[in-house]
C-alpha cells in the first residue's frame, strides 16, 4: 500500500467524556422499577404481620402491619427516588456515593419480604426469629471466611474452605460421639481442620503446586473420604459413632432477655461466643499487632518481607494451618449445634459461599463477618418463607442465597484489591 | 557497634553450573564510598545478595571486623550491621512508611502489639537529620520514587546499619534526584557508615567513589581510583577498547512527514497517561523523548503503534491518519517499531533467531506463497541479517530467548530495519545492553537517520538522549514540557525531566 495516497482523516478521533460507570445506576433504576410494579401495583392484598419481640420477652414491642399493596407502592418509590438520585448523580459524572445501594438493598430486601409475607398462606412473620436463625446459618460461614481471611492476608488461596468445614464436622461428630463430649468434638474438629489446611500448606508452598487446584482436590477428597467412613462406619452404627449430642446454649442472665439483640449476642452456644471472639481476635491480631504487620507483609510482598529476616514459607504454613482450624470449628458447628448427626456432604457448599463472603468483605475479618451474616439471612429467609408457604416455587427460594452471593460479590463490591501475593508461591532468589 | 570493615574472601556463587561470582576478594574500609562497576549481568547484585544473606555462597568466606561470619538470612546480615537498599525497592505499597520501616524489627508493647509511635519518632529523627523530608503516616505507594527510596535507607539506618549497599540505586531517579542521592551518600559517609555503591553509570561511579572495583563476567577485574577517565573505566567493563562518544555528522532534517497533534491517551482510572501532547519530525531527525520512567513514555509509543486504547487527537505519516488503524496497518504504513520491552514484546523467545527476523513480513513474499512458508528464503535472510547486525549466535536456529540481552536487541533492530521504513520508533534501544553492543546500536540509529527515515527515540537514559538526539522532548506525568534542540545543558533538562519548564517556571 502506499501511504502518500490515502487523504488525512478529518481531525481527531472524538470519544465522549469520561463519566463514571453507568452499572449503578442503571441497575438501581431497573429493580425499582420491577420493585414499583410487582410489589406495589400487582401485590398481594392482604396485610402482612411482622413481629418484632417474641412472647416470652422481657420487653414486649408491637407488631408491625404492613399492608402488602400499599406497602410495596411506598417501597417502590422510596427505591425509585434512590435510583433517581443515582441517576442525577451520573449525569453529574459522578459516583454514587458507597452508603446509596447500600440503603436500596435493605429497602429492597425489606419490601420484597413484605411481598412474599402478605402473599403466603400465613401472613406472619417474627422478625427476631428471622434474624437469630440468620446469625445462627452464619456461623460456619464467618468461620470459614475467616479461615479464608487467614490464608489469603498471608498470599495462600484457600479454595479448600469446604473441604475444612466437612473434615470439622465429621471429626466433630465421630469424636464428640466417642467420647461422649462435645466439647472434645470441638476441639478434634479444629484438629481435622487444621490437618486438611497443612496438606494444601505443604502442597502449595513446598511443592508450588497450584493452588487452586491443590484446594479443589483437597475439597473432592474430604468429600470422598467422609462420604466413605460415613457410608461404612457411621450409618451401621449410628449409637457408636453417630450421636454426638449438642453443644449446650449458654444464656447469659439478664442480656439474653433484650429483644432482637439478645437471642442474637447472648443466647449461643460455646461455638457461637468463639465466633464473635474469633472476628475480633483476627482484626486485631492482623491490624494491631507485629504478627499481622507481618502476615500482611508476607502476603503483599513477600521478597520485602524475606529482606528483614521474615521466615516467608513457615509464616505462610502457619497461618494456613491456623485457617484451617478455625474452619474446622466452624464444620463443628454442623454436626453439634445445627443438628445433632453427620451426614453426607453435610457442608453443601457453605464452604464456597464463605469464599464469596471473604471477597465480598474485602479480605477484611470484619468485612467477611458481616457478609457471612448475609448470606446467612438469605438461607434463613429461604427456609422461613417456605414454611410460612409463600406463592413463590420452593426452588427459586433454594436459589436465593446464591443469587444473593453472585449479586453481592459481581456488583456491589467493584473494584476491591486482594492481598497482591495471594496465590503465588514465594521462591527465593 | 562503632565502625565496620568488611572483607569478601574467594567468593563464588554458581547457580547450576553457570558462575555469577567466581573466586571474588572485596575489602570495604569503614568511612568508604566503595563502589562496584560493572555491565548488566556481571554479578553485582549477586555478590551484593551473597553479602546480605540472601544467597548462600559456594565458596568463600565472609570477614566482618575480620571475624568470619556466616550469614544465614537477612537478618543475620542486618544484626551484623549491613544494611541494603534493592535496585526493585522491598517496600509494602500499601503499608505506610512507617509500617515498612517497622516491619521485622516492629517496637512492640505486651503481647505483641505495635507501639508504632516509637517508630514514628525515629522516622522523624532520622529524617530531620539528613532532611529527607518523609512523612511516617503517608501510604508508600503514593510516594514518588525518590522519597520511597529514602525509606529503604531509613530502613537501614533505623537498624544501625554501618554498611549500606546501594544496589544500582540511581537507575529509577531524575538527575536531579541524583544528585540528592550523591549528597545524602557523602552525608551518610561523613557520619560513618561505609557505601557499597552498585552502578553502571560512569558518571555518578566518578563523582563519590572513594574506590572503585570493577567486576566482568563474575570476576574482579581490578580497582581503579576515580580519578580514571570514563574511556579507562569503560574499556575494563567491557574488556577490550570501547569509544564513548558516537561522533554522528549533524542532522539534515528534508521534509516534516511524521506529525502528532494533540495526542491523549486516557487510562483506566480515568487521568490522562499521555495528555495533549503534540511534535513533529522530519525525514533525517532523531527526535529522543526524554523522561523518568512511568510518564507516559510507553503509552505514546503504544498509542502510535495502535495497541493502546482510548486514544484521541491525531498521528499522521505521509498525510495519511494512523491512528484508528490496526496495527498491521500501521505497520505496513512503513512504521519500524523496537519496543521498549524486547522479552515481552519484541521477541518469541523460544523461536529461533531466524523466525524472529520474519516476524513481521512471515506472511509475505519472499517468505510465503498461499498458506506456506518458504524456509529456505528465511533462512537465507536469517544468514544476511545475522552478518549484517553482527548478532552473536550459535546458529540461526538457536531459540532468540537463549541470546544475551545486546544480541536479542539485534535481532529486534535487524528486523525492524529490515523493511523500507517512513519512520522508525525505538522505545530503550539500549535497555540492558551491553557498552559493545551499545555503540553498534547507535550507529544503525544514526545511519538509519541518514538515510532519511524520521526517527523517534525514547529512553529514560538522559546520557543515551543527549548522544544519539537532533531534538529533544521531555515528557512528565503524560505533559510535554518542551522540545529543545541538541546541546541543551544536562541540568536543563533534569529540571525538565521533573517537570520544570525550559524557561523556569514550573509546568506541573
């Protein structure tokens, strides 16, 4: 081709001026709209009753009564001129500020309960209950998130979060049955998870195999191998190695009495009081202490950490381990709190939703606790609504926690940043 | 701890069976500015990592105030009083500077929680004493690479270090930074601490050296004071004789044909990498695009090339618009583009040499008729290029990624100057290239230039851009802050390079 032919194109190629990304917006507006439209105009008439303390509360706090069209009209626009304010913003070339889907989400959540509450067969629902059995599903969740948080704040993937809770929970329950404790349960459990955690620690630091794919194998062989003792240990003998009993609920006098709060905080089990500890023992440790100045270290820049006399591979081992026994209590939490037996696969990818809650909590022991809380509520509002009998097929309410994890993790969160040497094998040199 | 004197005994490091080190005596004298020349790849940093604890040596001994130590980590060395700043800074980007600085020798209250307010202090002692000017609480990341650098040497100095190795510590600065850098060096040599200074650049060796030892290919060629010319500290680098200065006849710029107007390249984030900027060069004109690196410089080659997006404004050759087009296009537009990256992009590492030389023309006569490919002519054009560019390699079917660095440029440079070109584009045409190989590449630039194609090059080399420029740009933080003829004094042009306008006033 000869260039001196071609005649110059006009100016310069114009693109538009830089604007934010119009998902947010955009998105807000289109679940308002549908929001407007199915929970107001074409809602459910009857009025929906949702109670806020229970009868044998201390403190008695009167029911809330929603009409269901109504309601939702209210709802509706309440989403719209959120959306609308978005919009506004976009136009403006600006981002809508953090706190706005935020708010439509609980907005968006409460109006869709109000829906499916007014239009089940009994349009009741306690919202305290709602809430404590949220916290109670959340349990295992924040546990292997925090497993998760360990791991990655310190540059390893740990895929094999479900494979630690399964391995809890079977150990739990063979143990606790054995021994006739659940408290040593407990303990064997956060060994068996602790256990699972030094082969994928071993595997991707020494041997620098995948790590993700060390985790997925890992998850298939605890599913394996449980399903197998389960099969030929557990079901033939069930009184011998299969009835583990529960970890008691410990009450704490007084402030288990508050509404909402109460049953929440102070009305768990052991497990459920370690958790809180837990979150708050891993914040501080990660944020305030010289161990977590170097974990983090290691897992963002590993060579930086190895120059100040850092041991990179053994802090890495470590933590993993420690990942795993926290998962390990968190797998307990199945087989001596939930219900009282394992069974197969008992985990049913709790472990892979703690995984969403660890990224949607941004690698953060707080974050990923409050997310776990989520999905939590959204397996807790899949079985309430079902028994309440909702209009709505008992498989898209299965579906629910996963719509809300992908949800989660694909649109609210962004941009977040992992850990920069998460997954990547440390060699010297 | 006082002063410390520091011996190297018959050091050698073999990795495999190839030797980065072999049989190395070194003695760094407390107070000394002792500094290490050699060519990319002679060992340097090896021997400085043996040093530091990183690499366990395969011979040789270590003498620390002529005790033999035996340093098995970092730590080792650090608890012995050496201390390290990395040519690639060991710094946590996200963590502030003095989290960094706290890092593996954190101050801690009971149970192990951080008190880093006594880190905090220290920072600001130290830097109020050699005014560094660093700020404990700003996050490393948003910090300019000079100032990250004084972090790396608070990190020393906070843990008493008495010996500093600087490890090609100029390689990422200004001249203007530099200079500081020298400065903060005799400062630091005044109140006794010994410098290991790791460079290749003979000016700055010159200017603080208080002894200077040069290494080639893993051995201790020999010392030389500094007052050795350049052309003598050179000729020991490279082993034989070498000429500085390239000596190119003055520029006959012809016809303006290549012309860029307006040219902004929008980023991810959404600033401006490359912003408004606008040039021109004639046929038979060198235009050197100065710069630190990370101002733009990649994004506007990218951009002319085609492989950037969010491209707006205009880059015509010959009249006719490049821009918008695919890049084979461009580059059948008669374009000749050397990337500033040549194992990322300029070469296939495990093709052959010959391959390499067809890379861009593989799919055209004489090199194919249809769908297949005629070896015998790539073959035959392997054997003229290799003699032409004095590539040194086994043979024409060696893999190109198994070449040393000055010899995979050639093969890059060989191909690009290959076709008939309307302009020629070389992003660090000498990046990592060894003195010999060097002069040879500056001599194909300038006789591609006389022959009267317009070249552009860029280089964060200030020395490259003063030899081989007619004219020359300076980019800072994606801005052109002016185009200045050849002979514009080397402090005019730091100054621009940090963003100060040829006539003073600041641009930024």
């Amino acid at each position: 081709m000869s260039a001196t032919t071609t005649a110059p194109k006009s100016g310069s190629t114009a693109l538009p001026a830089f604007r934010p990304s119009m998902k947010v917006p955009l998105s807000l507006g289109i679940l308002a709209l549908i929001a407007l439209v199915f929970f107001g105009f074409l809602g459910p008439d009857q009025t929906a009753e949702m109670k806020i303390s229970d009868a044998g509360d201390a403190v008695a706090v009167p029911a809330l009564m929603i009409p269901g069209q109504v309601g939702g009209v209210v709802f509706g626009i309440l989403l719209l001129a959120m959306a609308a304010y978005s919009i506004y913003l976009w136009t403006q070339g600006e981002r809508s500020p953090k706190w706005l889907p935020i708010a439509f989400a609980v907005v968006f959540v409460f109006a869709l309960l109000v829906w499916i509450v007014a239009g089940a067969r009994q349009p009741s629902i306690s919202l305290a209950g709602l809430v404590a059995g949220s916290v109670t599903l959340a349990v295992p969740l924040v546990f292997g998130s925090l497993s998760g948080v360990l791991c990655e704040r310190v540059g390893v993937v740990n895929i094999a979060i479900e494979g630690q809770l399964l391995g809890g929970a079977f150990t739990a329950a063979l143990v606790a049955t054995m021994t006739g404790s659940p408290y040593i349960g407990l303990i064997a459990a956060a060994a068996a998870g602790a256990a699972v955690s030094m082969v994928l620690a071993v595997f991707s630091i020494k041997y620098l195999v995948n790590q993700i794919i060390v985790g997925v194998v890992l998850n298939v062989l605890v599913s394996g191998l449980t399903g197998f003792l389960y099969g030929t240990l557990m079901v033939p003998n069930k009184e011998q190695f299969n009835t583990p009993g529960r970890l008691d609920i410990l009450p704490i006098p007084l402030l288990s009495d508050i509404p909402i709060i109460g049953p929440i905080l102070f009305e768990q089990s052991i497990a459920g009081y370690l958790m809180y500890i837990a979150v708050a023992v891993v914040w501080f440790g990660l944020f305030k202490t010289r161990w977590g100045l170097r974990v983090r270290a290691v897992g963002e820049h590993p060579q930086a950490a190895d120059t100040l006399g850092i041991n990179v591979n053994a802090t890495r081992f470590w933590n993993v381990t420690l990942g795993g026994a926290i998962a390990g209590i968190g797998g307990a939490v199945f087989t001596l709190v939930t219900i009282d037996s394992f069974t197969k696969d008992i985990s049913g990818g709790r472990g892979f939703i703690a995984l969403a809650a660890l990224i949607f909590g941004r690698w953060n022991p707080i974050g990923a606790f409050l997310a776990s809380l989520l999905f939590g509520f959204a397996y807790n509002l899949q079985s309430i609504l079902g028994i309440i009998g909702t209009p709505v097929p008992s498989q898209f309410m299965a579906m629910l926690p996963y719509l809300v994890t992908i949800f989660a993790v694909a649109g609210l969160v962004g941009k977040s940043r992992p850990p920069a040497a998460s997954g990547i094998p440390y060699v010297k040199g | 701890m006082g002063v410390v004197k520091l011996e190297l005994k018959g050091i050698s490091k073999a990795f495999g069976t190839f030797y980065a080190n072999q049989d190395i005596d070194l003695v760094v004298e407390s107070g000394q500015i002792h500094c290490l020349l050699g060519e990319n790849g002679a060992g340097k940093s090896t021997l400085m990592n043996v040093l530091y604890g990183l690499y366990e040596p395969t011979a040789g001994q270590i003498l620390v105030n002529d005790q033999p130590v035996n340093f098995r980590g970092p730590g080792d060395a650090m608890a012995a009083g050496i201390g390290m700043v990395h040519q690639h800074f060991m710094l946590v980007p996200v963590f502030t500077v003095a989290e960094n600085v706290a890092l593996g020798a954190e101050p801690t209250s009971f149970g192990g929680v951080l008190s880093m307010d006594e880190t905090r202090k220290k920072i600001r002692e130290i830097s109020d004493k050699y005014g560094f000017d660093v700020d404990p609480d700003a996050l490393v990341e948003d910090l300019p690479v000079g100032v990250q650098q004084r972090v790396e040497i608070i990190k020393a100095l906070v843990r008493e270090a008495k010996v500093l190795i600087l490890d090609e510590p100029t390689a990422v600065l200004t001249p203007q930074e530099t200079d500081e850098l020298l400065d903060i060096m005799r400062q630091l040599k005044a109140g006794g601490t010994s410098i290991v200074f790791i460079s290749h650049k003979l000016r700055e060796v010159k200017a603080v050296s208080d002894v200077i030892t040069v290494i080639r290919r893993g051995k201790v060629v020999g010392d030389a004071p500094p007052t050795a010319s350049a052309t003598e500290l050179a000729s020991m680098m490279v082993g034989r004789p070498v000429s500085l200065s390239l000596n190119k006849a003055p520029a006959q710029p012809k016809e303006t044909t290549f012309v860029v107007e307006n040219l902004t390249v929008r980023a991810a984030n959404g600033t401006n990498v490359v912003d408004g900027i606008s040039f021109d060069i004639a046929q038979g004109e060198i235009l050197a695009v100065a710069g630190v690196q990370g101002n733009g410089q990649t994004e506007l080659t990218e951009a002319i090339l085609g492989v950037q997006e969010h491209v707006t404004g205009s880059v015509t050759l010959d009249g006719k618009q490049l821009l918008g087009l695919p890049v084979k296009e461009v580059l059948r537009s008669g374009v000749g583009f050397v990337p500033e990256d040549r194992t990322v992009d300029g070469l296939v590492g495990p093709f052959s040499v010959a391959e390499n030389l067809v890379l861009d023309l593989y799919d055209q006569a004489p090199f194919a008729s249809g769908i297949s490919m005629k070896p015998a002519k790539v073959a035959e054009h392997a054997k003229a290029k290799i003699e032409e560019f004095d590539i040194r390699t086994p043979s024409a079917g060696s893999a190109a990624g198994t070449l040393s660095g000055g010899n995979q440029q050639k093969v890059v440079m060989a191909r690009e100057l290959s076709r008939p070109l309307r302009l020629f584009i070389a992003s660090q045409p000498t990046r990592g290239v060894d003195v010999g190989s060097i002069e040879f590449l500056h001599k194909r630039i300038v006789a591609e230039r006389d022959v009267g194609t317009p070249v552009m090059i860029v280089s964060t080399e200030l020395d490259e851009v003063i030899e081989l420029a007619d004219r020359i740009a300076v980019l800072y933080k994606g801005k052109l802050v002016g185009i200045v003829p050849a002979g514009t004094p080397r402090d005019t042009l730091g100054l621009m390079m940090a963003g100060v306008g040829p006539e003073g006033g600041s641009d930024d």
